[in-house]
C-alpha cells in the first residue's frame, strides 16, 4: 500500500514538474505571450496555495504535533515550522533571485518575442534564460517536497497541489525557453533547458523522501507539512502575485485570487 502511495506521489510530482516543458513548447506557437491568461493563471495558483496552506495543510500539520507532543508545545512547533519554512524559501531567494525579481526580464522576453525570429546570437538573453533555468530548477526543489509529502499524507490534497504547481510552472517554462529560442535559434535546445528546469521537481521530492523516509512519523510530517505551508505562501506572495500584477492589471490578480480560493475550497467541501 505504501509503494502505491509513493508511486502516485511521484507521479503527480512528475505531472507538476512536466508542466513547464509544456510551456517551453507553448512558447514556440505563441508570438507573444498572453499576459492576461499569464496574469490569470499566476494569481489562481497562488490563491489555491495560500488557501489550501492556512485552511488545510496548517491544520493537519497542527493536529498531529499535538496529538504527539501536547497542546501548547505542538502549537508552537507548528508556528515555528510554518515560519521556519518561509525562512527557508527566503534563503534560497537570496542567493539565487527568481525571474521575476530581475528589473526588465519580462520586457526582455517580451521584445524577443516581438522580433519574430530567432537571432542566432545573443549572449545576453542567452545567459538571461540559463540563469532563468537555473533559478527555476532551484526552487523546484521544495515545491517537489510540496506536492510529493502531501500526496503522501492525502492523495486528495495532492491532487489539487499538483495542479495549482503545475498552472504556475507553464509561464515559468515559457520564461526559460524564449530567451534561449531567440539567442541560439534552436527550438530543441530551449525546450531541453525548460524540460531540464522542470525535471528538478520530481528530484528534489524522491531525494527528499530518501533522506526522510527512514525516520518519518507523525511528528516529523507535522513539522514538514508546516514547513511546506509556509513556504507556498511565501511562494504566492513574494513571486506568484508580484508577477501576476506585472503581467496583468490590479483586479485581474484580484480577480485570478480569489476564484483559486473558491476553487480550492469547493474542491476540499467535494471530498468531505
């Protein structure tokens, strides 16, 4: 039954993960990027992940500390854990800046776009999208413990973190893979790089659960499950809604935010 649960964990990572090579080929049939589907798709995800966190995940995690370890000390580790997550996530911003944090990246990938063509040669946007790549595998890493820890804990759960991972790793693929297009002129190169990019996600959540799996039990998932709260809401507020106002207006955000929320809690009131 476990190996059930582990392989259905790690296909749903590998779903998530696969989402941005789709947006590397999406970027090759689109001439310019739909901003406001972009816009949408950004603020949806983000309010699935910051609904499903507080009203969910933090509860879970919450019980099983303590039920393990007390009211008043699995409270306070569920807090600790849920902040320790967010200073997690904000560790690994700081030394490796995500693509929308970069001033003019979105203009960048823009005015390619708006050329037509491919330049052949163009060290600029080259290293532009390799960085990108690089930024983007990195914080794969803790979105795959996401999606892998709570598919484990409730494949209902899983499912809906999947897909809110995944709505959010198509723009991100289409932001590795059109930089590289219109620098080297090579539309397999740049999906490989975005492919490659995704790929971190399932790899970071079977190294995860290698590392974990020997000494997991309630009190440990409870610490993780709070971690991995805070670290996607640390994710929609400091990258998600950030580039969904870029690539959009205030109330299409607004708008994409809520209905994540709506949709998210329909879902869980279905599986009661």
């Amino acid at each position: 039954m476990l190996d059930d649960a582990v392989l259905l964990a790690a296909a749903l990572t590998l779903f998530a993960g696969l989402a941005t090579g789709l947006g590397g080929a999406i970027a090759f049939y689109v001439k310019r990027t739909n901003t406001k589907f972009l816009a949408i798709s950004l603020s949806l995800s983000a309010g699935v992940m910051i609904y499903v966190s507080l009203m969910e995940i933090m509860g879970k995690a919450t019980e099983m500390l303590v039920q393990n370890l007390g009211v008043k000390t699995g409270n306070w580790i569920s807090v600790a854990s849920f902040f320790g997550g967010m200073v997690f996530i904000a560790v690994i911003d700081k030394f490796i800046p995500s693509f929308e944090e970069r001033p003019g990246a979105h203009q960048t990938v823009n005015e390619a776009q708006d050329k037509g063509q491919a330049t052949g040669n163009n060290p600029k946007l080259l290293r532009m999208g390799l960085f990108t790549a690089l930024a983007v595998a990195i914080h794969n890493f803790p979105e795959g413990l996401i999606t892998f820890f709570s598919t484990l804990r409730d494949p209902v759960l899983g499912l809906s973190i999947a897909i809110a991972v995944a709505i959010h790793n198509i723009p991100e693929g289409i932001a590795v893979a059109v930089p590289i297009f219109y620098a080297t002129g090579s539309r397999k190169q740049a999906f490989f790089w975005a492919l490659l990019s995704g790929i971190a996600e399932p790899v970071g959540a079977l190294l995860g659960y290698v590392l974990l799996s020997s000494f997991l039990n309630d009190t440990v998932s409870g610490v993780i499950f709070a971690a991995v709260a805070g670290i996607m809401v640390y994710i929609s507020f400091d990258q998600l809604l950030p580039a969904a106002r870029e690539y959009g207006d205030h109330h299409l955000s607004v708008l994409g935010l809520i209905s994540g929320m709506a949709i998210m809690a329909l879902s869980l009131l279905l599986f009661l």
